[in-house]
C-alpha cells in the first residue's frame, strides 16, 4: 500500500498531520522497518523532523525499543542527542523503558548504564 501511495505525484511523504506527525515519524513509532526505509529513500522526506512536541522519528523509536528503526534512522542525518520539548533524548526514553539493545546503539562506546 505504501508503494503504490507514493507512486502517486499528489502524495507528500513528508507531510505532518494536526500533530506535527509525519509518515515517517509513525512507521518508526510502530516500527514498521520496512516503510521507514521507503520512505527514506524519498528525497523530500526529513529523517529528523520532530512532532509538535518536538520529538523526531529517533525518539519515537528509541523509546518504544525498535532496535532496528534506531539503526536505520542513525544511518541517516539525524541528531542523536536532539532533546524533546520535555528534555528527553532519545538515549532517555530508551533507558527509561529498559531498551538495551537501543542503549547500545545510541551509546556503543559510552559507560554502561
């Protein structure tokens, strides 16, 4: 479905809904590592546009452990240490919840936590 959206000239994949919430900014907060990637592949997309509350695609997945999504959005231009309206990073949510593998990702050579 994803594809055959974004076949479509009308379609901007990079467009936020009432919250700030782009397409890509839901596929990481879900997961969906799939989409994320098509949807990186689009020039127009920005891999680190936050939401209205100032949280990027990175935050969303940090905090809900897609290690998977992390791993793809770092490939990208994104600002890893990029802070939330409420001075979360996505290293804080990730630690916050338990995610370890996404702790990992963000902070390979850091101190254990």
């Amino acid at each position: 479905m994803v594809q055959i959206l974004l076949a479509r000239r009308e379609v901007d994949p990079d467009k936020p809904d009432i919250n700030g919430r782009t397409p890509l900014l839901c596929a990481a907060w879900n997961g969906h590592e799939g989409v994320v990637k098509m949807l990186l592949e689009r020039d127009e997309v920005s891999p680190d546009k936050p939401d209205n509350d100032g949280r990027t695609p990175l935050s969303y997945a940090a905090g809900n452990g897609y290690a998977g999504v992390v791993k793809i959005l770092l490939g990208r231009d994104v600002d890893p240490d990029k802070p939330d309206e409420f001075g979360q990073t996505p290293l804080r949510l990730a630690t916050r919840r338990g995610h370890t593998a996404v702790v990992a990702l963000l902070r390979p050579e850091g101190p254990s936590l």
